[in-house]
C-alpha cells in the first residue's frame, strides 16, 4: 500500500519522504517480547491497579482501562451493572495473593501478542477462599491490559463472573489437586 502511495504522490510531482514519515510517526512502535519474569512482574503491576480501580468502585474506569478486546465484548454499561454486584470481593485486595502466572508468547494464526495469565486467591474467611485469574495483554506501547477477568466462588469452582475470552489465546487450564 505504501509503494502505490508512493507511485501516485510521484505521478502527482509529491515527494514521498513527509508522507512516509509522517504515516511512520503515528503508528505505534511494537515493543521486542518481555522475559517471562518482566512479563509476569508488569503484568502483576497493571492487574493490582485495575483491580483498585475496581475496590474504588471504578467501573467505567475499570472497563476504559481494559484492552479493545475486553471492551468489544462487554459493553460498558453491562461491566457496570455486573462488577457492582461482586464489589464486596474487590475490597479484599489485602487478602488477595498471586499462587499462579503463566506467560505466553503468540504467533499467528492465534492472535499475535504477549499474555500473562495471573491467578489470585482471595480470603474471604478463614474457611473460603475464592480464585480470580485475569488475562492481560500487552498493548503495542508496552503496557499490559486486562482482556479477561474470571471471578470463582472458591479455588477450583464455577466462575460467578465470566465473559468468554475474545483473543486467541486462553488462559490454561487449572491444575488439578490442592490449591498452592
């Protein structure tokens, strides 16, 4: 596509050169691939603030700070509405502990990227303990976004919260046996 702009900003007796710049200045620069541990590390950073947004009831702001794919599957008004029941679990970020991270890097046909899945156990009583796992995706600026947020009513339970994921890839499966 750029070669054809080229030849018809020649045939018009326009340089190429500004176009070509200016088209390079506002793409975003695609960052190299993160090591596993600076993945899993940003990653954790990124989750722990969006699931604070999420503990200040922040549910507009949690959903605008999301990645396209997470906001192409759930409307906004939908997130709202649903994160509002589950806001007793987002105050307990003092409880919650990260017992799993998985990193992965993806080629095509599956939707290129980098993804970070991050399992938390939250106590919620000494006897219960619920598992939110989070999918983030790292944007083309470098920074990672939520795409998926699955909420457990215990460590290996049926989800309460769940929107299937919309990218290509998905977060493991969940080891059988006693929770880490």
């Amino acid at each position: 596509a750029c070669l054809a702009a080229e030849r018809s900003l020649r045939r018009a007796g326009v340089g190429a050169a500004p176009l070509l710049a200016a088209l390079a200045s506002t793409a975003p620069a695609q960052q190299p691939p993160l090591s596993a541990s600076a993945a899993t590390t940003a990653a954790d950073s990124a989750a722990t603030a969006w699931l604070a947004v999420l503990a200040a009831q922040g549910y507009v702001a949690s959903w605008e700070m999301a990645s396209p794919p997470f906001q192409k599957r759930i409307r906004r008004e939908d997130w709202s509405v649903n994160a509002d029941r589950y806001r007793e679990q987002f105050l307990r970020a003092g409880q919650r502990r990260l017992v799993e991270s998985y990193y992965r890097l993806a080629e095509p046909p599956q939707d290129p990227g980098e993804y970070v899945t991050l399992r938390y156990l939250t106590t919620v009583t000494p006897e219960r303990q619920v598992s939110e796992t989070l999918l983030l995706i790292r944007d083309p600026e470098g920074a990672f976004r939520v795409a998926d947020y699955v909420l457990g009513p215990n460590v290996e339970g049926e989800p309460l919260l769940y929107y299937p994921p919309s990218v290509g890839v998905r977060p493991p499966p969940r080891p059988t046996g006693p929770p880490v």
